[in-house]
C-alpha cells in the first residue's frame, strides 16, 4: 500500500485483515489519502472492460471464470519463504486477478474454495479451485496454480510486463445474458438479433488505446499527493480485495463457505 503520514510505526506491513484495517482506519481518521498499489485498474484494456459492462451490451452478468495457470520454475523454490505457507500463488498471484474481478463485478459476499500441494508437496499450496458469490448474485470460478504450464494469465496474456512472454489467449471471460466478454483481448460475442443456441455467435473486438499501467499509476499517484485527485483505489478497497483472499484460505482450510466481512 502506497500511503502518507499515518499512525502506524515505520516499517509496519499491512498484509492481513488486522494491519490491513488498522492502517485504513488511522488514514481514515486523519482525514490522509490512502492509496492501495493495485496497478491493473489503471490498464486502459480493464477500463475498457468496465465500460462495456456498465453499458449494458453484455446484459445482466450472470457468471464469471478467471484462469491464473503458469508455471514456476524450480530454481524459484530455492529461496526458503516461497516453499512455506503464505508464499503460493493465492497470495502473492491470485490477490491482483480477484482485484480486477471486484472492479469489474462488485463487492464478493461469499467464498468456497479448495487447495492443493500435490505435485511439489511443499507447505503452501501450487493450485487451487475457487468461487466467488458477488453481491449482484454473480457467481464467479476462479482455476490458479503456479504448476501447470499454460497459456492462460493475466502476465502471459495482457503484455503489460515485457519480461513474460505474450500469448494470443485470454484468461478471463465475463458472460452476460445478451454476450460475453473476453479479457484482456475484449472479444465481445453474441447473436446479431434473436438470442439462441441455433443461431450464429458473433465477435467484435472492442478497441482501447495501449498505455502503460505502472505509469498511469505513478503519475495518478503524484496527482493524490497534491491533492489533485482522490485515490482511484483507495485503502478500503484494497482492505475488501484482502478481505477475499483472507476468506478463500479459510474457506481451503475449513471445507466450508465463507462470508466476506
């Protein structure tokens, strides 16, 4: 979290829940903007994305699906932490990708989930199933593992970062009752006139204006600090972001659905 002046002492991380509230609160109450390093918002293909769904041309949002599939290779378990728990993909991968489902689809007011470490049997978990009940009635799944060597991601898919290499897939798909979308290529599909399986499916590519996201962020950045502008992803969004993940592992732990408070 990029913050200001807060009450918390220096160095404190704001990683769970607890810190987490603790650091929006003080900011809160000092009346300081909080800004939460989520940088995908700023993606103008994610803006984009929103655009057409609030425009209604996809309909009603029924269901979601998310894919976070790649693999890490094994000199990046040479470093102890990454071996432990805390350290696996829902964590440190999987936080960004429910990040921009949130943005595009609402607060998420329960979770289910499973976790496995059967390929590499480290402490922390490689892969792991999830769904996501949204406020709106959405239902969303989510499919991560960082064991599967795969096409399907966001750092793979959106060229946002040039050190991975870019595929022609999407890793997100956003179904509606009039059409669906796909990100990050933002295939918009759907009938012509009469809504049927018997009839055509039709795509159109919804065009955007490439930009770099880490420096849309750092200049929006700049602007909050001088009070230009009100953060675009401010501490209590980034807190409800965590919110989901904290849920996802209690959900794994638990075998049970859990509320998102």
């Amino acid at each position: 979290m990029y913050r200001r002046r807060c009450s918390n002492p220096p160095g404190e991380a704001a990683d769970d829940v607890a810190s987490a509230t603790k650091l929006v609160e003080a900011a809160e109450a000092a009346h300081v903007p909080l800004l939460v390093g989520h940088h995908r918002r700023y993606n103008p293909l994610i803006r984009k994305a929103k655009e057409a769904i609030e425009s209604g041309r996809l309909g009603r949002i029924l269901a979601a699906h998310s894919f976070f599939w790649i693999y890490k290779p094994d000199d990046y378990f040479a470093i102890q932490w990454r071996r432990e728990k805390g350290a696996g993909p829902v964590f440190l991968n999987l936080i960004h990708d429910v990040d921009n489902l949130r943005y595009l689809l609402g607060d998420v007011v329960s979770v289910q989930a499973y976790e496995s470490n059967t390929f590499r049997a480290n402490p922390v978990e490689e892969t792991a199933a999830v769904l996501l009940r949204f406020e709106s009635g959405v239902l969303a799944t989510i499919s991560v593992s960082d064991a599967i060597v795969a096409p399907w991601s966001w750092e793979l898919t959106s060229g946002e970062n040039p050190v991975y290499p870019r595929t022609e897939e999407s890793c997100y798909f956003i179904g509606g009752a009039h059409g669906s979308l796909t990100i990050p290529h933002l295939d918009f599909w759907h009938n012509q006139n009469e809504r049927s399986w018997w009839k055509p499916v039709h795509r159109e590519h919804l065009s955007f204006e490439v930009q770099d996201p880490l420096a849309l962020q750092i200049r929006h950045f700049c602007r909050v600090i001088r009070r230009e502008e009100e953060p675009l992803v401010t501490g209590r969004e980034g807190l409800n972001t965590l919110k989901v993940i904290n849920s996802v592992k209690e959900a794994a732990a638990t075998g049970q659905s859990v509320q998102v408070l």
